[in-house]
C-alpha cells in the first residue's frame, strides 16, 4: 500500500468506522428507544453503513447514550 493510498484511507476511513461503530451501540443499547426502533436503526446501519450512521447521528430528536 502506497502513502498516497493509506493517508485518505486513515483520514477518512478511521472516523467513519468510529462513527459506524458508536451509532451500532448506541443504537443497539440505547434504553430511550422502544425495542422496534432499536432494532429498525441497528438493521439500518448495518445495511446502509455510511447513511445510515450518519442519519442515527445527524438528525435531531434521539436521546443517544454517549452524547450529554
């Protein structure tokens, strides 16, 4: 692997996984939900990786575990 191929892979790819990864266990432990809607966002970003963990983050009106 080339610097030119792991420096964007690094910048971007990290974060995205970081994100990936706290909107699954937020969305899969998150006791503010009702069970339907933890599993419907768990399916979510499971089959839409990149939206959907950007949606379960980005848009307002969820109570999430790790954001004060």
């Amino acid at each position: 692997m080339s610097v030119e191929t792991a420096i964007p892979l690094i910048l971007i790819g990290f974060p995205a996984l970081v994100i990936w990864l706290w909107a699954l266990v937020d969305a899969a432990r998150n006791p503010a939900m009702s069970t339907a809607k933890r599993v419907a966002w768990f399916v979510a970003v499971i089959v839409l990786p990149g939206v959907g963990a950007l949606l379960y983050v980005g848009l307002p009106g969820r109570k999430r575990l790790l954001v004060h």
